[in-house]
C-alpha cells in the first residue's frame, strides 16, 4: 500500500507577518505548525526505491493530532485507492479500500501500518506522512545537532518566490534516519512559512526522495466523516 502547488499559490488561509528572510528559521515554521489544526492538499512523492520513482499524486487530508486520509488518484484523476488511519481507533489499524474490481473482492482490509503489505509500496507508515512528521524531525535532529543547516536562500519555484533551506548529516549518518540520505533540501512558502517541497538526496546528490504538498488549505474543520471508510 502507498503511504508517505503547478501553481504555489496554495493555501487558503491569511497568513499572519512574517520574519525578513534573513531572520527566518525553522524555529518559525514550528511556531506556524502550531497554529495548524487541520488542512488538506494534493500530495505528490517520489521514492527511488519504490518503482524506480514513480510519481504518486495523493489527495491527503489531515487532523491532529493523527488523524489521516489518503485518496491515491489514477491517471484520469480518479480515486484508485483510500487509506484511512486514526490515532486511538481501529486497534492501531489502517484501513484501506481500493476501486474497481479488486476493490470488489478483497472489500475493506485492516492492516499494521508497519506490515510488509502495507509497507510494499511506500518507505515509510502512514503514521510519519505529513507536514508534521518532518517538521518534527528536522527539529529534533537540528536540537541534537545530528544535522548542520545552510543559510537561508531566496528562490523561484514555478514562478513564485519562495525559501530554501538545506540540512546536511555528516558522514556515516543517515539523515533522519534514511538509509544513504545525505542532504535535505525544504522549500518553504513565506507568506505561511511552512514547507511546499522536500528533496532528500544521497552523497553524490541523487535523489532518494521528492514531496511535494500544493494546493493546501489550512484549519478547513475537518470532522470525523471524513476519516471514516
């Protein structure tokens, strides 16, 4: 099972002041996360290990403090495959139906989110996707100094100005706790400060991973009906 903005101008929400560039840190994308209890967006990944690094393009919905949904769309758009898992429900489960006639046979599977089936598909559980998994992460690793960060710098994705940072693991270590990972490169939207794409890349800067979080609406109130199957 899978699990893990054309245009940036992506999220629905005022977003409030924000620090010059030169002042921004990941302090203030943490302090931002914090004022996020729910969003969706259109969710896309990339992992060299999982079909040669196919694009996935996911439609994800969010609630802390782990409440997730995930409808994989198909060529056309449509809905291919839905996983659902709540924190505290389902005996720790995730619930997943697919489409179609398989969907039909196999009907609603219940599976450990750190299971070989649910797992065949994606390097990591439904239970670490998301902008606060690697908000998270970069946090603690930053705190312990297991990474050393780049200063900030101002570029262009898609037309619209926006911030990167980049995060390196010295050598024998693998950057949050990614085998081979090396780098990290976070771009962030100023105007919200939160990260819009993430590129882990191994020594010789190859990618090992790609996420990509466009079209995001923050704090929409999502309820309990849509993390139900």
């Amino acid at each position: 099972m899978n699990t893990w903005l054309g245009s940036l101008a992506l999220f629905t929400l005022q977003a409030p002041a924000v620090a010059p560039l030169e002042a921004m840190s990941w302090t203030d994308v943490v302090a931002r996360y914090a004022t996020v209890h729910d969003y969706t967006c259109l969710y896309e990944k990339q992992e060299r290990a999982i079909d040669h690094g196919a694009l996935q393009t996911i439609r994800m919905s969010f609630r802390k403090p782990l409440d997730v949904r995930l409808d994989w769309l198909d060529d056309a758009g449509k809905v291919d495959q839905v996983a659902v898992y709540r924190q505290g429900y389902n005996d720790g489960k995730v619930i997943v139906k697919r489409r179609g006639l398989v969907g039909s046979i196999a009907g609603i599977i219940r599976l450990d989110p750190q299971s070989t089936m649910a797992l065949q598909d994606s390097r990591h559980p439904i239970t670490q996707v998301g902008l606060g998994h690697l908000i998270d992460r970069v946090a603690q690793d930053l705190r312990k100094e297991r990474v050393t960060s780049q200063p900030l710098v101002e570029e262009t994705i898609d037309g619209r100005a926006c911030d990167r940072l980049q995060f390196d693991a010295p050598a024998g270590t693998a950057l949050f706790g990614i085998e081979g990972a090396r780098r990290a490169v976070v771009w962030i939207d100023p105007v919200v400060t939160l990260p819009i794409k993430v590129e882990i890349l191994d020594s010789a800067g190859g990618m090992i991973e790609r996420h990509r979080f466009r079209d995001a609406r923050l704090n929409p109130a999502l309820s309990d009906a849509v993390f139900t199957l």
